[in-house]
C-alpha cells in the first residue's frame, strides 16, 4: 500500500506550536511489548529531574518496552546484591535497570558539581548482568543522563542503537495564539527542552540540520522574498546564503556538511542546484521545464532524490550528480512528494495521496514495495530518526497542526502537541556524537 503528500513547491510550510514544550500522547504501541522495570535510582532524591523515569518514558515511547509502574515494584534494589529475581519474575519483568546516583563532591573532587550514575542492566530470566555503565553530568544534563540510560537499553536489548538523545527541528506558528510570530525551534527528541533559535513576523519554513549539529539551515520571507538562511547553533550568527529572484528554498545539507542542495527558480522554473557553503559555487543539477523540487541527498552523497512533476503528476526521482542519469522512483499512486531517505540508503518515505487523502509511505527503493504508514489527513514533511527505526511527520489533530510519529513497520504511534498554535516541518537531527 501506499502513503503520498502534497508538495506543490516549497513554500508550502509554514508552521505552528505554541510556547510551550510539546507533550507525549502515545497513540498505539506493539502487540506485545517487552516488560521492563526501571527502579527509581538512588540518591536521586531532591533532583530537579527523575532520571530513572525520564528513560522510562522514553522506552514507552518506542513502543518496544512496558515499563512497570514504581507502585507494582515489590523492591527497590539499587545494587546487584539486593536483587530479588524471583520477585521481578512474580510482575513478568523481563529487564530490570538499577543505579545509585552520586554527587562529584563524593567521588571526585575536583568536579563537585558533577552527578555521577552508575547504573546496570540485568536479564532476569536469566538471572545475569547485561551491562554496567558510569555517566556523569552536571545538574542542567540530568535530561542528557536520562536519555544516554536509555539508549544504551535500547540498544543492549533490540540491537538497534537508541535515538532518544538526539534533537527536533520544527517550526512554531503562533498567529493563532494572536501573537502574530514564527518561531524556529529545537527540543529534545521527546519534545522537553524547547530553544527558540530565531523568531520572525515573517513566515519560516524547510528547517535542515548539519550532520555535525553544528548549524541549520531554513528559509525566511524576512526580505519580502524566501531567501536560504544558516545558523550557527553555538553563537547563533546568521548569514544569509541567497537572494535570487523567485523561489529560493528546500536547502537539505551534504552528508560532508560542504553543499547545500536546494531549490531556485532565478532561471524560470523551480530546479535543483548546489551551493558549495565555501566557495559559494552554485551548480545547476536539474534542466527540464517541469517543477523540480524538494531535494534530499542519497546516504552515500552522490546523488540526490527528488520531486518532480516532469511525468505529469509529481513522483520521486534520483540522479546521479557525476552522471547526471536521471531515474524515476515512484509508480504506484498519482501524487508522491517529499522525499527522505533512510540512514542506510536502501528506502525512503514520503507524502503519498491515497483515495484524495495524504498520508506517510515507505518505499524499499531496490523492489518499488510501498507501504502506508499514516491513517491520518494531511500528513506532511516526513523526517526520519538517525536509527531508521522512526519518522516524525505534520499532521492535523482537533483542527490544529502538530507532530506526531510512527515507526516504520507502522506498529507505533505517538502524537506530540503544543499546548496552543501550530506546529510542522519537523526535522530529526542525526545522531550526537561524543
């Protein structure tokens, strides 16, 4: 089955959210998901944030793992001594996490201020220790040691590394809320920790990250005209990168950081070029008299995937940077749009009308299978998590936009709504390394 969204150009997304962080409203998990008890870890008393439970809320939300409430736990052990396995047994527990929380000043004197966790993993039918870790941080990063557990869980346990301590891109519209501004955002990957990184009276779309994390690019209606923005996320300088007549949008960075794919429409019509961010080379990739637009980079950056209605409807393309070959990718349905390419290379997801309505599809580029993902209306401007596990996409709920996102085989479904306004074009950074 198939999933299509609607992509006319590249104007098309202005945003909404509203001031406050985004909320979890998990919408449908696995069949059966994994028991796991995460123990309120010790010391922890008296921090401005639960870690234990913070990593809880993040194994819920991938669908994989049921967490067992505090109030069933029959003990409370927080070093491997004080286990009790028939206990974990008793509640069904699978996995059982435990760890004691330090302050610096106990263990090491010359970071006072630092926190120290030391946690461990355990298989309780097996009755055996799985991993043992030590991470450290200071108060504002309790969230960051929270997810680091986490992922490391995750990943020790389903083999696929965890993406709960990435970050969100997204676009606040809050004309709704009177307030008369667009706001361009980051957050954590669960929506808390929300940074307002540039505001304007003035419409803000197609936020993109660098793979390092270290800038993003967007277009901005600041000038009168879309014109392609970056940012430097730790000083926060911009530099306005375009300025041509007609469109100037879509910016997706080069897997290298060096080129920015996007779209300009200076010479007649929307196509796709590169703009080396050093030399300021710009280079013409696509000639036809249809609209091209919506470019991503392929994982290994030597091509690009693309919107194109060059067939009469739009569809997906690929080509080829070096060879210029050109070749169709969707067939099935009238309208394939927005295109985004797995971490691994060998899929893509996009917005697919089926039955007039738009909704989120997969696609195995090598076999042309396609699969629905979204039972939604209007759903739009998929991204998808470093992992390849999930995707978060734009959609309507109650007449409002907001975020929501799906795992890719469609078993998990969450929402994350504002409190007030809108919100879309989301952007999934790639992994923070360290």
């Amino acid at each position: 089955m198939i999933k299509r969204i609607a992509l006319t150009m590249l104007v098309l997304s202005l945003c909404s959210f509203a001031r406050a962080e985004l909320m979890i409203e998990i919408t449908q998990g696995m069949d059966n998901p994994t028991p796991i008890a995460l123990v309120p870890f010790g010391g922890s008393n008296g921090l401005r944030e639960d870690v234990a439970a913070i990593a809880s809320a993040d194994l819920l939300r991938s669908g994989f793992f049921r967490p067992i409430p505090v109030a069933d736990m029959l003990q409370m052990p927080q070093k491997e001594a004080d286990i009790f396995y028939r206990d974990w047994r008793i509640l069904g527990t699978e996995f059982l996490v435990i760890g004691n929380m330090q302050r610096g000043s106990q263990v090491d004197a010359e970071n006072p201020n630092q926190f120290v966790l030391e946690y461990a993993l355990y298989d309780v039918l097996g009755q055996r220790n799985l991993f043992k870790r030590v991470i450290s941080g200071g108060e504002s990063e309790l969230r960051d040691l929270a997810h680091k557990v986490s992922d490391a869980v995750y990943e020790a346990i389903t083999g696929i590394r965890g993406a709960f301590s990435t970050k969100i891109l997204y676009i606040e519209d809050l004309n709704r809320a009177g307030a008369g501004r667009y706001r361009l955002v980051t957050a954590d990957a669960d929506g808390a920790r929300e940074k307002v990184l540039f505001s304007s009276r003035e419409p803000l779309l197609s936020p993109s990250w660098s793979s390092d994390l270290s800038q993003v690019a967007y277009v901005s209606f600041e000038t009168s005209r879309p014109a392609i923005f970056r940012q430097n996320l730790l000083t926060g300088v911009r530099e306005q990168l375009t300025n041509f007549q007609g469109l100037n949008g879509a910016p997706a960075w080069s897997p290298d950081n060096k080129t920015l794919a996007l779209v300009l429409s200076k010479d007649g019509n929307p196509e796709i070029y590169t703009l080396e961010i050093a030399t300021r080379r710009l280079t013409r990739v696509t000639r036809h008299f249809a609209i091209d637009t919506e470019p991503n980079w392929t994982a290994d950056g030597k091509g690009l995937i693309f919107t194109s209605n060059r067939g009469g409807n739009p569809q997906i393309y690929q080509i080829g940077l070096e060879s210029g070959r050109i070749e169709r990718l969707t067939f099935e349905g009238d309208y394939n749009a927005r295109p985004r390419v797995s971490p691994d290379g060998k899929s893509l997801v996009m917005v697919n009308r089926y039955k007039g309505v738009f909704h989120i599809a997969w696609q195995d580029i090598a076999s042309g299978d396609m699969r629905i993902l979204t039972e939604t209306w209007l759903d739009e401007s998929p991204s998808i998590a470093p992992n390849g596990a999930m995707l978060l996409y734009a959609t309507q709920y109650n007449n409002k936009g907001v975020l929501a996102a799906v795992s890719m085989d469609a078993g998990v479904k969450f929402r994350l709504p504002s409190k007030q306004g809108d919100v879309r074009e989301p952007a999934w950074s790639p992994f923070v390394n360290e």
